[in-house]
C-alpha cells in the first residue's frame, strides 16, 4: 500500500515487476493473442482461393471454418477487454499524476518556508577563508556529513563543476560555497543516479500520450533519455503552474476515459491501425519509472535543501557563540593586563 512519496517512488520505480503489472500484460496478450486470430480468420476467409493452390504450405495457418457469428464474437470479446484495461491504465495514470500535484505543491511550500534560513548562506560567505569559520564548519560538517553523504544527488557548485555531495570537502568551505552558490540561481542542475528523470511538465505530457499518442508517448520518452543533467527549479512558475497542468490533464482523463475506452473497445478498429496493448503497458511502465525517478530527484533536492536550512542556522548559532565568547575573552585579557599593570 502506498502512504508515502517514498513508497509511490518505490512503486514506480519496480512497476514493471509488480503483480498488477503482470495481470495487465496477462490481459493485454491475451486482447493481442485474440485480434491476431481474428485478424487470420478475416484474411483466410477472404483468400480462400490461397488454400486451394497450396494446401501443403497453409497446413499451418488458421483454415477451420468458423464462422462470421464466431470471429464477430471473438472481436467483440477484445474490444469489450481492451476496454476495460484501458480504463485500468487511466486509472494508474490518474493516481501517479494526483500524487505528484501534491508532491509539487509540498515541494513549492517548503522550498518557500525555508528560504529566511537558507539566505543566512549568503551572509556566512564572507566568513569562508576565516580560522573561526573552518573550526564552526567542521563541528557542524561532523553533524551532518553522513545525511549529506547519503543523498545520491549532484550540485553545481560556483565553479561550474558539478560534484557528487558526498565528495564536496566539510572543511575547507567547499560545501557552504557550492550551496550558496546554487541559491544564486533559479535552478540546481541535478543528475540521478537511479534513472532518468523527466521535467514535470513532460512528466505530465509522459502520461497523458501514454493512451493518447503511443508515438508522442515514444518521442519523450526518448527525448527525456537523451538528457544528461535536468534542471530542478527552485523558484519557478512551472512549479506553480504545475498544478494547473494537471488538473487541466486530470479532468481530460475524466472526459476521456469514456471516449477513448469506447474507441479502444470498438470492434470496427481496423487491424492496420491497432496498437497492441502489450505495447500500451509497456509504455506505462516507462512512464512510470520516469515518474519515480523525477520524483526522487526532487525528494532529495528537498532533502538537500532542509540540510542546507539546518546547517545555516547551526553556523548562525556558532558564530554568534564565538563572537560572544571572543568579546568575554577579550575583556577578560583586558581586565587582566589592568589588573597585572596595578
């Protein structure tokens, strides 16, 4: 059961090893297996001369004669299947995209609650070639080395280059001067290390061509392969608009499941134009494993960004402590040089 963003990427990402994707390729082959004998019996019953020319060689092939009432009933019985599995298909597609609206919105919500503390990155940056710095990050650093180590993300640090987190050195600024340096820009250009990973708006367009327009389905998702880095907006309308995106393509699900599963399901498809259903959840699963990958990519983006507000306030926090303890300490040396003098 999926009640996390976690299992949903979880679920996306092994879709194609699940029972429910069994089942559907079970449907979907036997709907192929059940057009190709109807697609035999038409052509057989409209070239029976070929039979009589050479028995020897269409042995093999479909000849019993079954009649017009019994291949209009099988053809009747995959369309009334093909039907019903297409509305399975919009279904999961309705499910994957309701959850990443709501991922988005979360994503957009958090970004923005975080960004008073994020900025303190700006402000500590003149402090990077300072001894007090190097000795506040390290302890810091320390603290939150392993959950930066354990994010499977990619930053582009102010050098241009981009840096696995968990190679980027705690103790010599390299960490405080690659984060700061995204928060300058409107993206951080990630890579993931489990798939790739689509921009969410293709990631819309992904599963919404899945039942429109196998072709288009293909295109991106060859598009979205072809991609090395994608770019994860921090402050961006896309992520604004996104909810518009998809509740402009949710509710043309809802208008087209009855219209397209009435299509799919008709029985006066011609053979040339049919697409095989295998190939319809084959597209699925794809679409589904770029789901879970863009997904995850943003997770740890937001993973990253929490770090990031953590640290920035702990930093904050120390230095304040040192300059504190540096005035008492210097008074201190004052009052003792007075005091010695007297």
């Amino acid at each position: 059961m999926i009640k996390t963003y976690n299992d949903l990427i979880l679920a996306c990402d092994n879709f194609g090893y699940s029972k429910e994707y069994y089942e559907m390729m079970k449907e979907a082959a036997e709907i192929d297996l059940m057009n190709i004998y109807v697609a035999n019996q038409e052509y057989m019953a409209e070239n029976a001369d070929l039979i009589q020319e050479s028995t020897d060689v269409l042995e093999d092939y479909f000849q019993e004669a079954a009649g017009f009432d019994r291949v209009k009933s099988v053809a009747a019985s995959a369309a009334g299947k093909t039907a019903t599995l297409a509305k399975k298909i919009w279904a999961k597609i309705k499910q994957v995209l309701k959850a990443i609206v709501k991922f988005f919105q979360k994503f957009k919500m958090h970004t923005s609650q975080r960004m008073d503390r994020l900025n303190i990155f700006m402000q500590l940056m003149k402090y990077i070639n300072s001894h007090v710095f190097d000795d506040a990050l390290q302890k810091v650093g320390n603290k939150y080395a392993n959950k930066l180590k354990s994010l499977t993300i990619a930053i582009q640090a102010n050098n241009g280059s981009v840096n696995p987190v968990s190679e980027i050195g705690i103790d010599d600024g390299d960490l405080i001067a690659a984060l700061s340096g995204g928060l300058t820009r409107k993206y951080l250009n990630i890579r993931s290390l489990k798939g790739k990973a689509a921009d969410p708006t293709d990631l819309s367009k992904l599963l919404k061509y899945v039942m429109k327009d196998a072709k288009k389905a293909e295109a991106l998702i060859k598009k979205i392969e072809d991609k090395d880095l994608i770019q994860v907006p921090l402050f961006d309308d896309k992520i604004d608009g996104l909810k518009k995106v998809i509740d402009a393509i949710i509710e043309e699900i809802d208008t087209a499941i009855e219209k397209d599963t009435e299509v799919l399901g008709s029985d006066e498809i011609d053979d040339g134009k049919k697409a095989a259903a295998t190939n319809r959840i084959a597209l699925l699963n794809q679409a589904l494993q770029m789901a879970g990958a863009t997904l995850n990519a943003y997770s740890e983006v937001d993973k990253l960004l929490s770090i990031m507000a953590d640290v920035a306030v702990d930093l904050k926090e120390m230095f304040k402590d040192d300059k504190a303890w540096n005035k008492e300490y210097k008074a201190n040396l004052k009052q003792q040089a007075k005091e010695d003098k007297e």
